[in-house]
C-alpha cells in the first residue's frame, strides 16, 4: 500500500465506510488527506458502496448539511466543516474510517499511485479555475508551477486556453514550456500580453501584486494558497478597472466528481515519486527542498 506525504503526496491505505457523525478536531491525529484504497468495511445505512471497492478520500471529510453555505452549494466554507488528517485520522495508517458520502468512486483510467494526486492538488486547482472564471480560449497565468499547477495546467489547455507561468525555478520553467506552455519567466518579468485570469500558487503576496499587474481589465486573480506571508501595500492602480481578488478554500464534493471525471477524460498525467514508509522524513525534506516535481508517494507493504 501507498500512503500520503503533506499537501502534495498520495495515499494508499484500505477504507471503511461509515455513516457517522463528525470527528471534532483534535490533537495528536493520523495525518494524511489524499487517500486511495480499497473498503473493506461498509457502515449500516450506508448505499452505493460495496466491500472491495475502489475509493478515494481527500481534505473535506464532513460538512453540516443544513447551514447557508451547505444548502448553497457552497460546502467548503460550512463553519461546521471537518478536514482529513486534521479534525479526523488520515492515510498514514493501514485503515482508515470516512464518511461514505465524502468518499469517491476513482476512475478506471488510473492506478492508486497516480490518482491519489488528483485528490487535494487537483480537485483545489480545478476549483482556483472555476474561481478565476478562465473560459476556453483565454489568457491564463499560472503563478508557481508545482504539483497543483501542473495538473490545472492540464485542464487549461484541454479547454485551449493560452498558458503564462511565471515561476523563480528555471526547472519548473522548463517543465512548463514542455507542458505547452505559451510563456514563461520569472515572477518580476510581465507576461507578453494581458491576461484574462491569473492563479497564483506560490505562498507569496508580492506573487499575487505581479499576477494583478499582470491581468487585464475585468480580470480576477485567483489565490490558491492557505497561507501567504503578506500582500504588501500596492497602488489601487492595480485594481481598477474592475480587477478581482479572490482566495480559493477547500474544494466541494461536486468539485471533485467533476474534476475526477474530466482527469480521466484527458486523461490527465500525475507524476509520483516513490519512496519507502521508512524514508517518510527523507521524502518530506525533499518536498520542502522543492526536489519532488510531482508527488511524492510512500510505498509500505501489507
């Protein structure tokens, strides 16, 4: 089996599927939030899901269900929400206990190595997408072009948008450019043209002032970052002109059905790097070291 490593790693752990109520956040907890495995259990009351089934499980692992934002569509920001490997035990486990209807059926097309990626990467670039309102045939910039980037970036250009990125890493430059990208350079160099939306990845505040400079009137500028240093003091110049300014939370369910559908549609590639359960620190150095271009994966054995 596979387990996850930190925001940008995979999961592969066995699952029960539970009807039950809501973890409360606690510590310590079994971190862990992009999982791929097979149930073994399945909770009375549950439906649709079956002993030996394939699931997939990431960061919203509850929501209330009766709150404005609930009943809006707009899960991810339920005051009452809980998350995996923070309010609830996650993947570095051999078993696992989620909520079945914040589990996902994984489509055929992927392996558990490489769909565990999509399930926090992938589903939270595809919503930074909806957020910045890109439409096919448009100018995106791609601010940072880690393991999220690089999976929005797949979506992006199967709807033909024209692609910027904008990274401080000549590697990720490279790969971007390889990927299809129209452009690339360094966060203090403009994009050749105005660009109708913009993500930014990187959890940098001058990153998302250069992205708003960057984007033509009437754009929105999308922040898919929990955290950031600080956004520091620009001119309203750079907001004029009915620019927006938006930060991306969590994902809903319906986010991630869509995403995974559209994944094996593409399909989309994931790019995991392996490594041992007992190499787990050895893996989370690299990660920080910004040495895993994909997602790194930890691999234990039954």
């Amino acid at each position: 089996m596979v387990l996850s490593v930190a925001a940008c790693a995979v999961c592969r752990t066995d699952l029960q599927l539970t009807t039950g109520d809501l973890a409360m956040r606690r510590s310590p907890v079994v971190p862990g939030h992009q999982i791929v495995g097979q149930v073994v259990e399945v909770g009375s009351g549950v439906r649709g899901w079956h002993e030996g089934d394939r699931a997939g499980v990431g960061w919203l692992a509850g929501a209330c269900g009766t709150c404005t934002y609930c009943i809006s569509g707009r899960e991810n920001l339920c005051d009452k929400s809980t998350f995996t490997g923070w309010d609830c035990d996650g993947g570095f486990a051999s078993h696992t206990t989620v909520q079945a209807n914040f589990a996902f059926k994984i489509p055929e097309a992927f392996d558990d190595v490489h769909a565990a990626p999509l399930l926090c990467g992938g589903i939270i670039g595809y919503r930074a997408l909806k957020v910045c309102g890109i439409a096919p045939g448009q100018r995106l910039g791609l601010y940072g072009f880690g393991a999220s980037a690089s999976l929005a970036m797949q979506v992006a250009r199967f709807w033909d948008c024209r692609v910027f990125v904008a990274s401080r890493s000549e590697a990720d430059r490279v790969r971007a450019r390889a990927m299809g990208a129209e452009w690339t350079g360094t966060y203090e160099e403009p994009p050749p043209e105005p660009l109708d939306a913009a993500v930014t990845f990187a959890p940098v505040g001058s990153v998302v002032v250069a992205a708003l400079a960057a984007t033509d009137r009437g754009g929105t500028v999308a922040v898919n970052a929990i955290h950031l240093d600080q956004i520091p003091a620009f001119s309203y110049d750079r907001l004029w002109w009915e620019r927006s300014l938006r930060s991306v939370a969590n994902y809903t369910r319906r986010d991630a059905r869509e995403f995974l559908d559209l994944a094996a549609h593409i399909p989309i590639q994931t790019t995991p790097d392996l490594f041992d359960l007992g190499d787990a620190n050895l893996a989370l150095a690299k990660l920080e070291q910004g040495a895993v271009t994909g997602a790194a994966v930890l691999r234990a054995g039954h």
